[in-house]
C-alpha cells in the first residue's frame, strides 16, 4: 500500500473517540484563538477589499464571513476568513514545518459545518485530522523548501483543509487521494510576499483551493492519485531533502497538534524567543529604556532569515523585524497586536532603541532559543537564555490564557455577554449540535470602515 493510500485510510477510519483528551482540548484552544485573531483581523483594510470584490461579483449564500455576518459562496467564505485569521500574524503555528496549521483549515471547516448543518463533534474530528495531515506532509517535505523561499502555511494548507473538508464530506478513499492531487498542483506561496498582504492571502487561498479540490474530486474530476508516491512525487518537485516516510511514521500516535504553538505575541514567531527574554530582563531586573546603551541578540539564522528588517514602515512590515518587536518589548514591557500601530513604528523612542540592538546569528541555536545580552549606561549587564517562549509546547498557555487572549482582541467588537457565550460553545465544543450557534455568535455587522455599526 502506498503513502496516499495510509494517509487516506488514516483520515476515514478516525474518529473523535481515539483522540487522546489532551488532543480534543488543544483542538478547543485552537479555535478558541482562532475566532479571536479572526474577528480582529476582519477590520483589517485587505477583508475590505475581498468582501468588496465578492460583492461585486456575487456568490450563492452558503456560509458566513465572520463580524460582517454577509453570506456568500462557502468558498468565498473560505478564502475571507482564511484571509483575515492570518492577516494580523498572531495565529497559532507549528514549529516544526514553520506553518500555521488553523489559518487555512478552520475557514475551510467552518464553511462547509455551516452549510451542512453540522456538529461541533464532526469538527473537531476533521479539524485534528486536516492539523495531522498539513503537518506531517510538512515533516516528509523539511525546511530546504521554505529555505528556498516557498511559504509552509500556503503549500501544507491546501492538504490540510483537502484532509478536513474531505472528511466532513465523506469523500472515499479514491476521491480523497484525488482531492490530494489536486491540491498538490495549486500549491504555491512565495515567502517574498511577507510584510505585505500577499502572506494572509496565502492562508485564504489555501483554505479555498483545499476545499475546491474536494468538491471537484466529489463530483468526478481527476487528478494522479498518488501524488505522494509516483514519480516525480510531491516531495521531489518541492524539496532536495525529504523524508517521504515522515508523513506516516507515528501516524495516530504521535498527535502533532499537541506541538502547536500559540502567539502570546503578535508578531512572526520566530520573534518570539527574544520577545520574550527581553520582557523578562526589563520585569526581573526593573530598568527603564531609556538606560539602555546596548541590546545584543542571538537568534537562530532563520529568524534572521526572516525577520531582519531594520526599517520597517508599516504594521506588517514591523511584524517582520526583529528590531521592532524587540524595542517594543523593552519599551512596554509585552508585545500586543494594539501596538503595531503607524505611530509607535515612526516614533522616536522606539527608533532609538532599535538602532541599539545588534542581532547575531548563532547557528547551534533552535528556533525557539534565543540570547540576549542588555548592557546599561552605567555599565551595568543583564544576560539570559531562553530555550522556549512561553506559548510553545513546552513552555505552553493555558485554556484560560487563550481567553485573556481572546477577550483582548475582540473586546472592542463583542459585548462581554457575547464573549462569555463563545467561550462557553467552544469549551463544549463536542456536544454543539449546529455549528451555525458559534457563527451567529461571532456575527457583530462591521461596517464599511471594519467598525461595529451602531
């Protein structure tokens, strides 16, 4: 039996009752941050341009785009809210194949649940299942694919909402290894659109094209049905250096959702190490900013890769500059999405500090290392090592963290009523008969402006 074949079987014969409880739980985590980033991010200016163009060319009203409460096609629905879950960068992620596993998959879902009327137990199956697979094909693929500046979240997306939707639909094992097909030949997403809106639309269109290759395969459309296997295979055309057994060693055992992270801070995660670290040396050690002579910072070289931008000019720009963030932290003490704003990024206090951080690259550190070194005007030092920011794995945030997380963000959208009672679906998320109670909840009609109409 070939890969597409395990992977395919995998996915029709699992079922909510072999998840462990900890897999059910971070499944709620996942959404419960999802619903929060998504609202937030919907008052973005690039959801006002998607849900114009869709206005404009028009879409059976199927399923729902979150905080306006407009209906349009489920896959218009997909590709808006896929959009605007990743649009501020504060989504949860996957260390290990550097994706974000929810962004594309839980529009996807969530589009399909509502216009089927189906169950918040139906969910969480496919949802662990569509997190399985991107992942895992993300482990066969290793990183020289995104080190040649492919985008993770945008290629394992589209397997990941293909996984899910193709089991809320039932599809066979045949049409799914079809539906595989098809999303492998749409992958695509350049890392060279990052600090633009280019890279949330990646997450959009991955949520979109997934759910396509599902309903085209469901309805006869052909495609190779062992993408995963024959030559040349998936891996081969993306990666010099895969492993095509990583996507199914430790299959139903191993659960890679529960190595998921979630953003305590609202920048790209590689950021996060020395977000981190500096918040600590500023609260143990009780210093101002402003005595600060010099910050020296030792990342791994993908965060450098990634994140060296010394100039950043707007808020997407500034999640991607590891100068910024980690000015910000000295300055306020926490990284918050309210505070990549045009202001903050232009002000002088926060450009002086930047031009003090020098950031070196230390090859034997991890991505969730990072060193820091903060020597004061008086001479004074302060040294630290952090060997995983807190919102990773091993270093995790609670249910009840997620809701500080959560309230935070949607506080100016929802009433604290209305936040109480999406906590509370989504705490019981196995026992919601019709996913359209959750999405009526977070339903606010934003306007125009991405403002709550009065």
């Amino acid at each position: 039996m070939n890969r597409t074949q395990v992977l395919s079987n995998f996915i029709l014969d699992s079922s909510i009752k072999d998840f462990p409880a900890a897999v059910i739980e971070t499944a709620k985590k996942c959404l419960l941050d999802w619903i929060g980033v998504t609202l937030s991010g919907a008052r973005d200016p690039s959801v006002r341009i998607l849900i114009d163009l869709i206005e404009e060319m028009g879409g059976r009203r199927q399923a729902t785009i979150l905080g306006y409460g407009m209906k349009t096609s489920v896959l218009n629905a997909a590709f808006v809210n896929g959009t605007a879950s990743h649009i501020l960068d504060y989504d949860d992620a996957h260390e290990g194949t550097r994706s974000h596993p929810s962004a594309p998959l839980i529009p996807a879902l969530l589009a399909i649940s509502e216009y089927k009327n189906l169950s918040g137990f139906e969910f969480i199956t496919a949802f662990v299942l569509g997190v399985e697979v991107g992942t895992r094909i993300g482990l066969s693929l290793g990183k020289s694919y995104y080190n040649s500046g492919w985008h993770a979240t945008a290629i394992l997306g589209r397997f990941g909402a293909a996984a899910g939707v193709g089991k809320l639909l039932k599809l066979n094992r045949d049409r799914l290894a079809i539906a595989f097909g098809l999303a492998a030949t749409n992958a695509g997403g350049l890392r060279r659109v990052f600090g633009t809106m280019g890279k949330s639309f990646h997450a959009g269109k991955a949520a979109m094209d997934g759910m396509l290759s599902v309903l085209l395969s469901q309805k006869g459309f052909t495609a190779p049905r062992d993408i995963f296997d024959g030559e040349p295979s998936f891996f081969e055309m993306f990666s010099g250096e895969y492993d095509p057994d990583g996507m199914i060693r430790g299959l139903g055992k191993d659960y890679q959702i529960l190595k998921n992270s979630f953003k305590l801070y609202a920048a790209c995660l590689l950021t996060h190490p020395a977000i981190d670290g500096l918040i600590w040396v500023r609260r143990e050690f009780g210093f101002h900013s402003g005595s600060v002579e010099q910050i020296d910072l030792e990342v791994c070289p993908a965060c450098l890769a990634v994140t060296n931008n010394t100039n950043p000019k707007n808020a997407l720009e500034s999640k991607f500059s590891i100068y910024f963030c980690a000015a910000l932290a000295l300055e306020k003490g926490e990284v918050k999405e309210s505070y990549f704003t045009q202001r903050l990024i232009d002000d002088k206090r926060i450009r002086g500090l930047m031009k003090k951080i020098n950031v070196i690259r230390n090859e034997s550190l991890a991505e969730s290392e990072a060193r820091m070194r903060v020597k004061l005007k008086n001479g004074i030092q302060y040294s630290h090592h952090v060997d995983a920011p807190k919102g990773d794995p091993r270093n995790p945030l609670s249910f009840d963290d997620i809701v500080e997380k959560f309230k935070d963000l949607t506080h100016p959208i929802l009433s604290e009523r209305r936040m109480n009672q999406i906590i509370l679906l989504v705490q019981n998320l196995e026992n919601l008969e019709n996913f359209s109670m959750l999405i009526k909840l977070c339903c606010v009609n934003l306007n125009s402006s991405g403002r709550m109409k009065a």
